[in-house]
C-alpha cells in the first residue's frame, strides 16, 4: 500500500511540475514570440485567423501594432523574416 501512494505522490508531483513548466515558459514567451508563432500558424491556417489570435493573446488589431513594433527594428525585422520562412 505504501509503495502504491508513493506512486500516486510522484506522479502528483510530475504532473504539476509539468504544468508549472508549461506556465513559466509560455509566460517566458516575448512579443516577437508570439507574433511568430502566430505568424506561422496563420499561414498554415488562415481560416482560423482569429482563433490563432486569440490563442496568442492578440486581437488582430493588437497584432497589426505587433507587426508595426517589429518593423521598426531593423534587427527584429530581419529577425522576423528569417523565422517565417
């Protein structure tokens, strides 16, 4: 019976660890993350445009603004590019 809730004790303790994680990197994510990720996702997609906007956090206002923030950047620009294609 121990070895049982031991069990049951680490694979508690996996799971939110596991969940943790997936937070913190989401939230690790910058703009230029987001906006990539939903960039990609798009072109796969564009049906669900706003779907994909949403699941990013952005409006597609908000990624319009996102778009403009990154063009100009020369270097998040060039940046943005490359990770698109």
């Amino acid at each position: 019976m121990n070895a049982r809730i031991r069990r049951l004790a680490i694979g508690a303790t996996l799971s939110v660890a596991a969940a943790c994680g997936r937070e913190q990197a989401e939230s690790a994510m910058t703009s230029f993350d987001h906006a990539v990720a939903a960039a990609n996702a798009i072109q796969a997609i564009p049906e669900r445009t706003d779907s994909i906007l949403a699941a990013h956090g952005l409006t597609r206002a908000g990624f319009d603004a996102l778009m403009y923030e990154i063009a100009a950047d020369s270097s998040k620009a060039r940046a943005y590019t490359q990770a698109i294609r």
